[in-house]
C-alpha cells in the first residue's frame, strides 16, 4: 500500500483553496492507503506568528481537519514540532541543497518580494524541510494543490542527490497528486492571485470555519464582471474572477465547468451568486458545526495531535536515524 503524506501550514485558519486544492484529496485517498498529516507549525514560524494564536489556529486546523473527515484512528494527524525527525533531517537537506535551487522557488520569490533581505532564514530553506517532512516517512504519494508542485519537484532532486553523495537508493522518488480541476483556487478580490489564508483581506477568501451569513456576504461582494455566464467554458477566456466562481461552483455541487455553463448559460452573476453561497453553506455549516463541537474540548484535540505524533515518530524515527548512520554520524545510541 501506498505511503501517502501531507501537510498544511497553520498560518491562518483553513480557506476554501486548502480544502479543494488539498484536504478533499487527503480525505477521499484514506481509502487507498496509510495517510499521515501533518499541521506544519515549524514552517508557520518562517514568518512571525504570535504564540497564543498559533496554538490557536494550530488546534482550530486540527478541528477542521477532523470535522472534515480525516480519521485520526486509522490514519495519523499531528503536529510537526512533536516530531523531531522532521527537523533532523531537514539540517542533512540544508546540506544536501544547493543555493541555486532554492533561488529558483518561486514561492520563495513571491513571499519575500522586495524585501528580500529581511525576510527569515528559515523562509529560504522552509523547501528543504518540507522534503524532509515527506522523506522521513518513506512517503510516495503527496496529494497538494498546483502552488506546491515546484517544492516537491526540489524534493525529488534532493532525494536524487542524496543518494546519488553516498550511493545508496535510500530515499524514493515521490509522486504529487494535484487535482484537475480545483487546483487553483483564486482570491475572491482578484482572480490572478492566488485564494490564501494569509491573505491581509479576509474578504479574499472563504474560511472553513466562516458562519452562513459571512459566506453570503463574502461572495455577494466577491468580484465579478458585467458580462452574463456563458454557454461554454470557451467564453469565460479573459475572464478570471468569473472562471474562478464557476470552478468553485461546479466543484461544490460535483459536475465539471461545462455541465455547469450549459446549465446556467444567460444567468447574471446576482443570480448565480446566490446559487454558489447556497451551495458552499450547505457543504461548509456541518463542517463547521463539528468544528465547534470539536473546539469545546481542547485538551481532547492536544491528545489526538500527541497520539498521532507518537505513531508518526515511531515511522519516522528509525528512518532518519538511518539517513544519519549514512552521512556518517556515529549512533545516538538508546
Ligand atoms: P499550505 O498550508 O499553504 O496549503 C495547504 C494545501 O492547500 C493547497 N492550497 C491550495 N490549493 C488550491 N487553491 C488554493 N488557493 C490553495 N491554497 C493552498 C496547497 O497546495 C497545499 O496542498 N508547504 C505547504 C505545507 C507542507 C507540505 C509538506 C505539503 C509542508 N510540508 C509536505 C505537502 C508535503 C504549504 O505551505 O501548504
């Protein structure tokens, strides 16, 4: 059976993008194989998070992720920081890496603007610990959205290189799952930039833990344009904030963006507004409520995420202390 690994970053609180780009895919590949999830809190640090409210949001992702349908029993979900292994082998990555790699990411490009200077270290070779996340467990299969592809592509070089140093065929290679459709959820004010929960505008994004009346709201003003939906998705070229409403839609109610335009051709976006808050209430209330009912005990949630650490610990463990007898360190001993 597949190894299959993922993680989510608690930077903020789970948006629309992470769940059709990512936590949809996490949910349905529990049938095909043994799952680990991580809630990435040492990749959230790489910018400034205040404390309390990173162990906030870092418990409030777990509740969403539980109320979303991942299985803590069958499958693991728990916290980067409670793991080691993750940032033992992420130092042997840093040395695996080479700096021109690393310029090359994008995300990297885009996160520290102009203000590359000052931007944290940690932001710099947050790829190689996102490597080390999935290579610590012998993992092949990563279910993300398209923003994600490039970091894995790194992954599969450092993996190369490492075995390639010390001729071993330690580390495989891993495969990203990306869905079709979804996997590029855009922000709701623009939609040529990407839907993020660390958006400043809250307006940009629908939140997994948003209420009824938040979600109408939000997509009542979402930005739109004059012209009518067309009849196929050839017509919606030029087009992004309409492309990105209709994806949504045709996302929340299972059909493809054709089905959808042939169902909906001529309606105006008042209309059809209405109908895409209707249909993201109607998947995002239960999520929700289970996310509250989940919230009222948090000390349940801190031992879910502990449990889910000791069993990832015990995967990762043996395999790190591995990559490190290969490079050379002398055991740690019991
Ligand atoms: P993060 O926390 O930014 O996002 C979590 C997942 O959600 C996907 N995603 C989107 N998909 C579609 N449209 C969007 N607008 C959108 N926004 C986010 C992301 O592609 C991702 O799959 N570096 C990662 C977390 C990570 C990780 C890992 C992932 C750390 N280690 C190991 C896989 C394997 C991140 O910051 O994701």
């Amino acid at each position: 059976m597949a190894r299959i690994f993922s993680g989510m970053a608690p930077s903020g609180f789970p948006t629309l993008g992470n769940y059709l780009g990512a936590t949809r895919n996490w949910v349905k590949l529990q049938a095909q194989g043994d799952c680990i999830y991580c809630i990435v809190d040492q990749h959230a640090i790489t910018n400034f998070q205040n404390p309390t409210e990173l162990r906030e949001k870092t418990r409030v992702m777990a509740a969403i992720l539980l109320a979303s349908g991942i299985d803590p029993e069958k499958h693991i979900l728990f916290h980067q920081s409670a793991v080691p292994a993750h940032a033992r082998l992420a130092w042997i990555f840093n040395c695996v890496a080479r700096i021109g790699w690393l310029n090359r990411m994008t995300q990297f490009k885009d996160k520290a603007g102009k203000d590359r200077e000052a931007v944290s270290t940690g932001l710099y070779v947050y790829p190689n610990l996102m490597a080390a996340d999935i290579h610590a467990y012998h993992a092949t299969l990563v279910p993300v959205g398209d923003d994600q592809r490039q970091h894995l592509e790194l992954a599969n070089d450092i993996a190369e290189k490492f075995n390639f140093d010390y001729g071993v065929k330690f580390f495989p290679r891993i495969e990203a799952m990306i869905p079709a459709e979804t996997a590029r959820i855009m922000s709701l004010r623009d939609g040529t930039k990407k839907m993020s929960k660390s958006d400043p505008s809250d307006q940009s994004r629908i939140n997994l833990n948003d209420d009824s009346d938040t979600i109408a709201l939000k997509i009542r003003r979402a930005k739109t344009d004059p012209e009518p939906l067309p009849a196929d998705p050839s017509g919606l070229a030029g087009r992004p904030e309409a492309t990105n409403l209709v994806t949504i839609y045709a996302a929340m109610t299972d059909q493809t963006p054709a089905a959808v335009l042939q169902n909906l051709a001529g309606a105006g976006f008042g209309a059809f507004k209405e109908k895409l808050a209707d249909a993201l209430i109607a998947h995002i209330a239960p999520i929700k409520t289970e996310t509250e009912r989940l919230l009222n005990d948090p000390a349940h949630i801190d031992s879910i995420l502990q449990a889910g650490a000791r069993r990832a610990a015990a995967i990762a463990d043996p395999i790190v202390d591995e990559a490190e007898r290969i490079v050379g360190f002398l055991p740690r001993g019991p």
